[in-house]
C-alpha cells in the first residue's frame, strides 16, 4: 500500500534567544508561528472525515527536529483552544522535558508501563497552558519491548479519552525500529 504524499506546509529553520526554538513566547501573528499553524490547520483539514486524536511524529535521522517541531505543535493547537498531551517515545534520547523549564524526566510512560506509578502521577503539567507532557522516564534496557507491548498501546487509547490530540514524539526511523 502506498501513502499519498500530503505537503502540509514549511518550517523555517529558527532560534528564539541563543538556541531556543520554541515559539511559546511568540505573538501568533509571528512568521515562525505562522507556519506551524499553517501545518496544524493542513492537518485539520487532512482529516476532516475522522477528526484527528493522535499523532506520532518521527523523521529519518536524529538532530532533524522532530522533538521542535512536536513542541512547538503542541503549542499551535493550545492556541486553538485544545487540550493537548505530548508523549516523549524516545525511549534512547528523550528530549521533550528539555524544551519546558518546569517539568523532569524522572517520571514517565517506563514508570506507568512497568506499574510503579499511575498515569496521573507521570503526567506534568508545563508552562504553557493547556499543554501537559508525557516523559519517558527512566530509560529502559529493552525500549522496543516496552513500546510494541499491549499495554503501552492501551495506554495511548486511554489517553485519546482526556485530551484533544495526542502528540507522541518517537525516535528517528533509520536507527531504531521503536519508531515503527
């Protein structure tokens, strides 16, 4: 089966105040802005026949942004006035807690999948309002094992019921299979 191909828009190449790339303190009408929700609304319109609920974003290779681009999505759709959960699947080299100053690492989706904490302990609130984030936690010996489990597929469908859209950031699909 093949996909059709979708160009849902461009992201310029950008840093807010020395390597920051997150347009959480952006007005909306910024350029930078601009193109993410360009991007949001390509993909609202992509899916008007079955609404949008979640979305694993990968690239090829690490360092292509793909952690940003997640982030900075997750922002445009609070914006929209959705309730919005990013969920760090980088289970080798999570980045997700690194672009909010308010939350860690030390809790998340190896905690939940292994039952030492409940989904509503692992789940942080961040700095941007109607955006909460999933980390990975600790970082397990066996990611793929983890990541192709039963459970941890419940958990993103029980995650679908409380929030409007599921960002899941994954790790990059030419190195490690837990993307796929």
């Amino acid at each position: 089966e093949t996909w059709p191909l979708l160009r849902l828009g461009v992201i310029p190449r950008f840093k807010i105040d020395g390597d920051r790339r997150v347009i959480d303190n952006l007005g909306a009408t910024h350029p930078v802005a601009e193109s993410y929700r360009t991007v949001r609304n390509g993909l609202l319109y992509a899916s008007l026949d079955k609404p949008l609920s979640l979305l694993a974003v990968s690239s090829a290779l690490p360092g292509e942004g793909k952690s940003t681009f997640v982030v900075n999505l997750a922002i445009s759709f609070a914006r929209e006035g959705k309730r919005v959960l990013v969920v760090d699947c980088d289970l080798r080299r999570p980045a997700q807690h690194r672009h909010f100053t308010t939350t860690s690492n030390h809790v998340g989706i190896t905690d939940i999948l292994t039952q030492k904490v409940s989904v509503e302990e692992a789940i942080q609130q961040t700095a941007v309002e109607q955006v909460n984030l999933l980390t990975s936690g600790q970082l397990p010996t066996d990611p793929a094992r983890l990541i192709e489990s039963l459970r941890f597929r419940q958990l993103l469908l029980d995650l679908q019921k409380d929030y409007d859209i599921v960002l899941v950031d994954t790790p990059p699909a030419l190195v490690v299979n837990d993307a796929m």
